[in-house]
C-alpha cells in the first residue's frame, strides 16, 4: 500500500470525523416585540410612552448540546461577545471541542449561560471575546459585565432620560450568572429569540434605571432577561 494512497485515507476520516462533530449554527436575534429590535429606533412603550435602545451587549459562554439532558456536544469557544451593533456577532458556528467523541446529530435541548463564570473572573487579563479592551470588564474585583443594556425613556427622572443597566458579578450572594436551557429542533441552524420588551415590561423604570455595579438588583434583571430567550421553531 503506497504511502500516497494511507496520507489520503487518513485526510478522508479526518473530515469525516470534522463532520460528525460539527455543531449547529447559532442565529441569536434580538426583538421588540415581533419585529426585530433596531439600535437608535423609538418604540411605543405603554400608552403615552416611547423607548429607545442604544447599546445591546452580552456574553454567553459554557454552550453544551444536549439530546434528553444528556451532553452531545460543547463548544471549543469558551465564551462569545453577542453586539447588535455588529451583525455578524450575533450568528456563529459552533465548533466541536476536541473532547467530544460524540456525534452530534441528534439534538433536543441547548445549554449555556448568560454572563461568565467566577473561574474565568479570577483568571485575569483574557484575550479574543474576553480581552477587557472590548468594552465588558470592570476591575479585577467585580470582574466581567454580564450584560450592557441602554437607551432612553420619558419614564426615567434622569439626565436626558437615559436609562443603564450594566449587569455583572460572580461573588456569593450576587452571582449574576444565568443558566439557561431550552428546548431546540434537531436542525442544523438554530434560532433563538429574545424578546427585550418583554424583559423592559417586567423592570419598573421610574424606579430602577441605573444598575451599574453587582448586587441584588442586577442578579434580578439578569434573571429575567434570561427567561426571555425562546427558541424559534
């Protein structure tokens, strides 16, 4: 057998295996409402109200797939910076990590989390997604924010009616960190949903506008935001 014919048997199953582990895509897709949510676009908002957004930022790391709760797949990229500013940010492939000998092409339910981990908090100075220069890291003793949500209201009593939320912490008792599981097709390309005035209803912005450092409030928005992601069917 010629040494030719071994490199492109090997080369063959080398991409058959790439293959049976490649993991769906991700579409993640912000909306207001039912129509997709616009950056610097006044909506209605209760009946004599109208509301902006000008920044939507979020990680999401730890991604398992699953198929009846049991793990068929992760992700190599340990955590993803999602911009609606930048389309592209917002969709990706998921590529396999090289411990996973599973298959993955029976799938019912996708995992991850909303934020990052207290390990990667206290790992210090990160690169890629996590690099501090990218807009989403306090200092070393508050760690990573989670999430950055603002924009503008007549409700909030602040400066041009501004409101921020910008949530975060990984210390007991105000970890933000949310786990999320939903229910997923067996498809290719998954979509989910988040639905940001369905979040913006349930947060009362006479009141609270301005999160802008750990503690209870933040763990609270963090929560429902993150029982607002719904996947597409």
């Amino acid at each position: 057998m010629s040494t030719r014919f071994l490199f492109l048997c090997c080369l063959w199953l080398n991409q058959i295996a790439a293959q049976t582990n490649t993991l769906p895509r991700l579409e993640l897709k912000a909306l207001y409402g039912s129509n997709n949510l616009q950056l610097d676009t006044f909506y209605k908002f209760h009946e004599n109200d109208s509301i902006k957004f000008e920044m939507f930022r979020f990680y999401i790391s730890g991604i398992t797939l699953k198929q009846n709760s049991v793990t068929v797949g992760s992700d190599s990229n340990h955590a993803h910076l999602l911009d609606l500013s930048n389309p592209h940010s917002m969709q990706f492939a998921l590529p396999a990590s090289k411990n996973n000998s599973h298959t993955t092409k029976a799938h019912n339910q996708l995992e991850f989390y909303l934020g990052i981990d207290s390990l990667t908090n206290v790992s210090g100075a990160l690169e890629g997604d996590l690099d501090p220069t990218k807009g989403m890291y306090w200092t070393w003793q508050s760690g990573y924010i989670n999430l950055k949500l603002e924009g503008v209201s007549n409700l909030c009593n602040t400066r041009q009616h501004e409101f921020q939320f910008h949530l975060g912490g990984y210390l007991a008792p105000y970890s933000a960190l949310q786990r999320i599981v939903i229910d997923i097709p067996n498809n290719d390309t998954v979509e989910i949903n988040l639905d940001i005035k369905a979040c913006i209803e349930e947060i009362n912005l006479v009141k609270e506008n301005l999160v802008m450092t750990p503690g209870e409030a933040a763990v609270r928005i963090a929560a429902i935001i993150a029982k607002n992601f719904k996947c597409q069917p």
